[in-house]
C-alpha cells in the first residue's frame, strides 16, 4: 500500500516511521530541510513534552480535550519520553515538567526524527499543490509532477511562522475535500494593549504575578512571569491567556501585582510600612511594592502626587493604592497576527475526524495529524504531544 505524508514536520515524521515498517510511505515538504518549525521551537531548544500525568495534559488542552482522550492514551508522555531515548536522544525535564533534549539543541530532535523516519521517500522542496480523491485512490499534485496513492496523511500544521512552511495549505486540502475548517486563529500570542505607557515598560518582566481577564463575562486568570513589549503583554502567562481570548467580543485585562496577599492583608502591609516611613515620599513605599518603572505610572493611575509626603496620604488614597496592585487594568486592543503565533487555534473540524484512529469521517483514507486539527494546547510542550500522540495513533489504525 501506497501512503503519502503532506509535511515533513513533527507529526509528519513520527506518523512516517511508524508506517513505513509495514507500508511504501512517501513524505513532501515544500521547505529544503525537514523539521523547519521544529527547529525554532522553544527558542531553538525544542520542548518535546511535558512529563505529567493523562489527565493534566488533557486540563492544559485549550480547544480539543475531549477528541484527545483516546489519543492521549495510546501514545503519552511517557511514550514520547521513551521514544526519543530509544533513538538515543537524551532527554531531561526542567521547571513545570517540560522536557527538553540534554543537548538543549532543537537539531537533535530533528535528526532523531529523521533516523526514525529513514524508512520512507523524502522529497524535499515539493510543495503540494492540490489532493484529489478518486474511486479507488488518491491524486498529488506537486508543483513537480502527479501521484497516486492509496492513503493520504495531511501534517501541514496550521498558519503560525508561515515561513516555516505552516501557510495553512492544509485547510485548503481539506476544503478540497469537502471538509469544515474552523477558521484559523492566533494561540500563545503577545497580548496588544493600547495603552501609550506601555512603550515606557517595554523589556519590564514581571514575576509572581496574577494576570486576569473577564472574556465575555468568564473569568480567566494565569499566575507566574511576564514581559511587556512596546505595545503588548507577553511571556508565559500573557500567552496562556491568550488563548482564551482569540474569539471573545468583549475582554478586560488587569494585573494582580500582590496575588499572595489579600486586600486586608496588603493593606496592614502598608500601615506598617506608613507608620515606619512617614516623612518620606509616597513614591518611596510605592518602590519597596513594584518595579522603579512602573512607580510613576502607577501613581499617575491612582492620582496621587508622587512628592507626596506618607504622613499626608488619606484612607481614601491608600485604598486606591491597594485596589490598583490587586486590578491594574489595561486597554486591550486585541492580539498579534496569526504569524506571530506560537500555535494555531482553528483547523479541520474536530466533528469530521475519527479521534480514535485521525481517518476522517467523510472521505476514507484521508487522515488528519498535528497542528492542522483544530486542537490547540497552553505552552509547555502540549502542542507537541497531541503532534506526536496523532501521529501514533493514524499510524496504529490506517489500514
């Protein structure tokens, strides 16, 4: 049986291996190199998985849990772990359980993958034009010749870093197919904020910090680092909740700077440090509570003069000051394009696609994997995990 693989990427390639032990399999990508996007992932380093348990896997799955779960299962963590070892790939796991290779080179994962995957036919720099299902087969259209096949394994990825290669060819074959595409949307994205003294914080991070959003009337909220750019929130938390908020009309956005202590609490905090600093300026205390570049932004927000002396603050400021470092609002103005997106939220309608096997439902022989899937997951090696558990299970039940 003749199997064709559309992308040369994560799932492409893990999906490739496994089926070219029983299978004529042929992969095409239309870059020079396979592993493009793989090699830029986590800033070159490569964050494969994340060493957890089935369940909070599937609890840091944004869109998709649900279809996850008998993938998840047949090819998890642990697995992807193991593999890569049995390929000689060392592996360790750092901070929130993302695993990355010892080598801290994206490349190594890379060359593991293509080892595993030396079964099969390569052709580099032939991007697919058009698939075509037939009576009995399947037709390739590259932009060198045409092909059939018995099978066709669409892992292009989704429209994040199209000069990876990810420029969203896949929901086009899809379309071609008869198929639902969930319009493509930006995931783990910088947050744009309106603003104008966010250009005054820009490369500011923040740590054990709160960031919360009401998304159409639900609340969201993400604890731990962040950083601002000239015109937006990023770093980890602000990508979370990022996408959260890629559909939503309405959003608000606002800070929790003090997520330890509660109201009552900062407040004895800043009675305390009051009565020990009353002849200095409130900018004084303001400083001993936030970063120096965010003092007097802080003070303008709450409106109160910056030389003013401690013994001269009134109940009403100081409550000011404590409601601001618990909900420091920001103007949200939306997120970055789809090309600065880490992931794709969007993709082949989930409803359309066997979760067991990634054989679609409407056209047999046509299976989905990966990025392309409308299945998207927060930072921390999820995304690669629901890449490589696809993978294994189109592999597992294409007959």
């Amino acid at each position: 049986m003749r199997i064709a693989i559309i992308g040369g990427g994560a799932s492409g390639l893990m999906a490739g291996g496994f089926l070219a032990s029983q299978y004529e399999v042929t992969i095409f990508d239309g870059n020079a190199k396979i592993g493009k996007k793989l090699f830029i992932t986590g800033k070159g380093r490569c964050n494969v998985t994340n060493n957890c348990s089935r369940e909070e896997f599937l609890n840091n799955v944004v869109n998709g849990s649900k279809f996850m779960m008998s993938a998840i299962n047949g090819f998890d963590s642990n697995s992807v772990m193991e593999f890569f070892e049995g390929l000689g790939l060392a592996l360790k796991t750092e901070r929130g359980n993302r695993v990355f290779p010892a080598s801290d080179k994206s490349s190594d994962v890379i060359k593991a993958l293509e080892s595993h995957a030396q079964g099969c036919q390569i052709c580099l720099n032939e991007k697919v034009l058009a698939v075509i299902k037939n009576e009995d087969d399947f037709t390739i259209k590259t932009e060198k010749q045409s092909y059939n096949f018995d099978r066709v394994v669409i892992a292009t990825g989704g429209k994040s870093y199209p000069a990876t290669g990810s420029d969203g060819d896949g929901y086009k074959f899809a379309k071609m197919l008869g198929h639902e595409v969930v319009a493509p949307r930006p995931a783990l994205v910088p947050i744009k904020i309106a603003n104008k003294f966010c250009s005054q914080l820009e490369g500011l991070s923040l740590k054990n910090v709160t960031l919360k959003a009401e998304v159409d009337g639900k609340k969201k909220e993400f604890f731990g680092e962040m950083l601002f750019t000239k015109d937006a929130l990023t770093g980890p938390i602000a990508l979370s909740l990022s996408s959260y908020i890629g559909k939503a009309e309405k959003v608000k956005l606002s800070i929790d700077f003090k997520p330890a202590l509660s109201d009552d609490m900062l407040e004895k905090r800043l009675l305390r440090d009051f009565e020990a600093n009353l002849n200095k300026n409130i900018s004084y205390i303001i400083k001993g509570l936030l970063p120096t570049r965010l003092v007097d932004i802080f003070l303008d927000r709450a409106q109160i003069d910056k030389t003013k002396k401690v013994n001269s603050i009134t109940a009403e400021e100081r409550k000011r000051i404590v409601n601001l470092l618990k909900a420091f609002s920001f103007e949200y103005a939306g997120l970055y394009d789809i090309i600065y997106a880490i992931v794709t939220s969007g993709g082949v309608s989930l409803k359309e696609v066997n979760p067991k096997t990634m054989e679609s439902k409407l056209v047999k022989g046509l299976y989905f994997i990966g990025e392309v899937l409308d299945v998207d997951c927060l930072t921390g090696g999820f995304n690669l995990q629901v890449a490589f558990s696809t993978a294994y299970a189109c592999a597992k039940y294409l007959t």
